[in-house]
C-alpha cells in the first residue's frame, strides 16, 4: 500500500511539474507573440 502512494505521489509531482513547465512555455510563448505583434506595428512590415 505504501508503494502505491510513494508512486502515485511521484507520478503527481512529475504532473504538476510538466503543468507548471508548460505554463511557463506559454507565458514564453504569449510574451514573444506580442513583442513580435509590437516590432510588426513599430516596423510597419
């Protein structure tokens, strides 16, 4: 029984984890597109 929570606890960590990287990765994502929108309407592209 204690196995199964250690792994389950693991497996959420890993979750959690991969959540909070994909969440940065659109905070990165969303920043550059609008920094690339703002160049576009500065440069008049």
């Amino acid at each position: 029984m204690t196995a199964v929570t250690i792994s389950d606890a693991t497996a959420l960590q890993g979750v959690s984890i991969a959540l909070e990287e994909a969440d940065r990765l659109g905070g990165v994502i969303l920043l550059f597109a609008s920094v690339s929108k703002w160049v576009w309407r500065i440069g008049g592209i």
